[in-house]
C-alpha cells in the first residue's frame, strides 16, 4: 500500500462522491404543468459519461498501484486520474452555468428561461467528487509514492507485432467513429417538433451515450493495436484478436441498434411531439461497415494465430521415437 499515497485516497473518495451522483437528480425543471426532476443520465449525458469515466479510471489507477501492475509510471497515472477529473469538471462547470433548459435531449426544442431550472444535490456532489478526484491526481502525481512507482507494463511472451489485420480491425473502429459521430449527417428527420421542412441530425448530438460508448472502444482497440506494432502488446496474437473483435463487435451490435431504432420516435421535451419519418443517411452505414470490417478482420487474427499457437503446441508435445533416438546416438 506504500505506492498508494493519500491523495490517491482522496481521488478515491471523490470516485465514491461521482457514483452517487450519477443515482442522484441533477436538475427540477419548472413549467406550467408542474415541476419535473432530471438525472445526469437523460439531461446531460455526455457530462454522465465523463463522470462515469473518472471514476473509473480513478478505482483503475489504486487497484494496479496496490498490486503493482501500473502499466504507467506514478507521475503519469497521477497526472491521468487529473485529466479525467478537469474535463469531467469543466463540463460540469458548463452546463451548471448552461443547464438544458426545457428539452433535455435536443436543443432544437427551444429553451425556457434560467429561472426555470433549479440545480439539485446531484450536481454540486458530481462537481466535489470530480475536485477530488483532480486534486487528488495532482497531489498523487508529484507525491513521493508516485516517483517510486515504476510502470510494470504486462508484455505477452508471444508476439506478432503489427498484422495486415490489426490494421484493418483499427482504421475499420476509426471509421466506425469519424463518419456517425464527426462532422457528418446521419439521420433525416420529418415533422420534428412540428416543423414543415425535414431536419438533419449528426450522431454526437442524436446519440450521446452511443457516442461516447464507440469512442471509447475504439480508442482502446487503437491502443492494443498500438501496442502491438510495437511488440509491446499486453495480449499473445490470438487474445489480442479476440479483445479487439469483442471491441468491435460491441460497436458494430450498437449502431446496428441505432439504425433500426433511432431515437426520434418522439420530439422529445414536454410536449412529445409524434415525428414522421426518419431516414438512416449514408455515413451511418459507412460507419457501421467500418465496424463489420473492423470485426471480420479480428475474427481472422483470431483463427490464424490460434492455429499456429495449437501447431506450436503440439510440435513441443510431439514424443520422440525411438528412430530419432538412434539418430541421436549415431550423431
């Protein structure tokens, strides 16, 4: 426990402040038809996810310092958990300042007046929990205890370095992200909030938590797939594949979702407008034709390297006859 230093516990604490949070209501929105409560997960979901991985990261970092298995030197964890924490608190910040007035999933509902919005409990103990959590990195980050802590980096004694299918596996994953949730169009919808002429939605803003889900699996694919040209892969050949065909398959079963069931059977907001049609545009499939190849190319990884894993195995478990013997002894 000596790797562990006190602003690691304190970061610690913060991560247990972030989760009750997240179970907790974060705003009451006041109309005419009443007052209504709403919960980081449906008012401000990219700010739910950021918290979420705070936390995460923040159990993560003491759980492989107490065992030490850092993959990451102290100072560096430190300065991680901070990161996580300052971008969780600046969005916070954000919409403290910015609450989702009125319609809680698009802003093309329209917005209320700040009056109408009340912050509650929920929000001011997301922004202690991730000041702690910042604090603590900083502190643990040029503590003592973290200029003792070495990265322990796990190094699979096999390695394929860099394969044609790793490559396609993680620019498959990129596109996955960059054509849904970038710059680009997905859906075309009708009649939203009543409105005559069809609107056009990009997926960060349509789909918040999908979003965030299929960035983060790519980013850790990207990671091991990193790691891997550089021999350095945590995983053998064939593990290796099948954590990056898990990744991708994750995201490919999710935007297939999305596809057939967008999130606009309704307007959304208080009045729930029924909508009419939704069409699914083309950067949607092109992301998720990404991901299919993404997983398909994985799926090969898989089977290649476990064969030659198997082959290996049974060359070093082949028994010696006696004509190899008798080889042996003439030799």
């Amino acid at each position: 426990m000596q790797r562990i230093s006190i602003w690691l516990w304190a970061a610690l604490g913060g991560a247990i402040l972030q989760f009750v949070a997240l179970g907790s209501n974060f705003y009451v929105i006041h109309s005419k038809k009443g007052n209504t409560t709403h919960d980081a997960w449906l008012g401000i979901p990219h700010t739910s996810d950021l918290i979420l991985a705070s936390a995460v990261i923040t159990v993560l970092a003491i759980v492989l310092c107490a065992r030490g298995r850092s993959p990451l030197r102290g100072r560096t964890l430190g300065l991680l958990v901070a990161l996580a924490g300052g971008l969780a608190i600046a969005q916070l910040v954000y919409r403290m300042a910015v609450p989702p007035f009125g319609c809680l999933t698009y802003t093309a509902c329209g917005t209320t007046a700040k009056s109408d919005v009340t912050l509650l409990a929920g929000i001011w103990i997301a922004l202690v929990g991730c000041g702690l959590g910042t604090l603590g990195g900083l502190g643990h980050a040029f503590s003592r205890a973290a200029r003792r802590t070495e990265a322990s980096a796990l190094v699979a004694a096999q390695q394929a370095g860099m394969t044609p299918w790793l490559g396609v596996s993680a620019l498959g994953l990129a596109v996955a992200f960059v054509a849904p949730f970038t710059g680009f169009k997905v859906y075309r919808v009708a009649g939203f909030m009543g409105a005559k002429e069809s609107s056009t939605w990009g997926g960060w803003l349509s789909l918040p938590h999908t979003s965030s889900l299929v960035l983060a699996c790519t980013l850790i694919a990207g990671l091991l797939v990193l790691a891997a040209a550089r021999r350095r892969a945590p995983l053998t050949p064939a593990a290796l594949g099948s954590a990056v065909a898990v990744l991708a398959f994750i995201v490919a079963a999710r935007e297939l979702y999305r596809i057939f069931q967008p999130p606009f059977n309704t307007a959304g907001g208080g009045t729930n407008v029924p909508v009419g049609t939704v069409d699914i545009l083309p950067a949607f499939w092109v992301g998720f034709a990404g991901a299919a190849a993404a997983l398909l190319a994985a799926i090969v990884q898989v089977v290649l390297y476990y064969r030659e894993s198997a082959a290996a195995g049974e060359r070093e478990l082949a028994p010696v006859g006696p004509g190899s013997v008798q080889s042996g002894m003439a030799g």
